[in-house]
C-alpha cells in the first residue's frame, strides 16, 4: 500500500501507526478505493465499463462478507 493508502485507512478505522490489520473488509476497501482511481484516470469508455464491473463485484463481495457476519 502506498503512504497514502496507509494513512487513510489509520485514520478511518483508528489505527496507530505501528498496527496492521490481516481484515479482509478494509483490504476490500482498498482495492474499491484504487479502482475507483484507475477509472477516473481511464480515457477509454470501454475500458471504463469494464472497471466499473469489476467494482460492482468487488462491492458485491463485501456485501456477503457483512452478511454473513451478521
């Protein structure tokens, strides 16, 4: 993850510095957050579709992961 990933996630799940986190929800997190930037870098319309597919699963997994939670 880049510094900038790492400080997001301290800052939105209350983290020190020195902890990491093995949870599969906040690793989620970064990935939708990291998809969402490449689509809005992405020049092709196709290409964007097909991101925004992959994102929609992503969001999908994480939804059965609270689930099944629950």
């Amino acid at each position: 993850m880049t510094e900038q990933e790492q400080n997001k996630l301290r800052q939105r799940y209350g983290l020190q510095p020195h902890q990491r986190t093995n949870n599969s929800y906040v690793m989620e997190d970064v990935r939708i957050a990291r998809m969402m930037q490449r689509i809005r870098e992405e020049t092709d319309i196709f290409r964007q579709i097909q991101m925004e597919e992959a994102l929609t699963r992503t969001q999908g997994r994480i939804l059965k992961q609270i689930f099944t939670m629950v």
